[in-house]
C-alpha cells in the first residue's frame, strides 16, 4: 500500500484491517453497507486498489469500473432490487459530493429514488 492507502478507511475495510461484514469481495474488490443508508439498500462497491477518484482512471484502471458495475448488479439481484430498480453512483470530488477519498459506487434501491438526486 502506499502512503495514502495506509490512512485510507476503504484501504482498511477492503484490506480486513477493520472487522466489516462484507456483502462481497473477490482479488479485486470488497462491497459492504453504507454506515449512514440514503435508502433500505445501500452498499459502497469499492477496489481494493487504492484509486482517489474517478480522475485517477486511466486505460489500465477503467476495466475495474466496469467489474464494479457488475458486482453493483449482482448485489442489487440477491437484495431484491434488480426488477423494479436501482440507482449507481460514484461522486468525484468535494463538489461531486465525493466524502472518502479511494474511488467507490454507491448501490442505492428499496424505494422510489427521486430525480434530480441534489
């Protein structure tokens, strides 16, 4: 890991240096429940690589996104949420609402998600 990595919660959870109850991991990724929920589901989908942000993306890195979609899809299948809807989200930066700094999806479903979200 490197010095961001050490001081990063994600880093920690995804890492078993903090006792989280995981919904999912697999080499690359780990996926538990938001500690403060916006909806009945809501788990953060994060990599265990240690990426800030979406600006950090680069050709090599962009193909963990889209495995973090899947994941996303198959949580939202085993909670319940798959047919009648789900929404996705990865904030990037203060402004984009982005409140830890490793790179993560929000899977957000159990009710009637609102538009616009804020």
């Amino acid at each position: 890991m490197n010095e961001n990595s050490t001081k990063c919660i994600f880093c920690k959870i995804a890492h078993k240096e903090m006792d989280v109850p995981l919904e999912f991991e697999d080499e690359q990724i780990v996926a538990f429940n938001d500690i403060k929920p916006a909806a009945p589901a809501h788990v953060l989908i994060v990599p265990k690589k240690h990426l800030s942000s979406a600006n950090d993306l680069t050709g090599e890195t962009a193909l963990l996104v889209g495995r973090m979609i899947v994941t996303a899809k198959d949580i939202a299948r085993k909670k319940g949420i798959y047919k009648k809807g789900y929404r996705l989200v990865l904030n990037c930066g203060e402004d984009g609402g982005q409140a830890v700094g490793h790179i993560h999806i929000h899977l957000i479903g159990g009710r009637k998600l609102a538009w616009p979200p804020g």
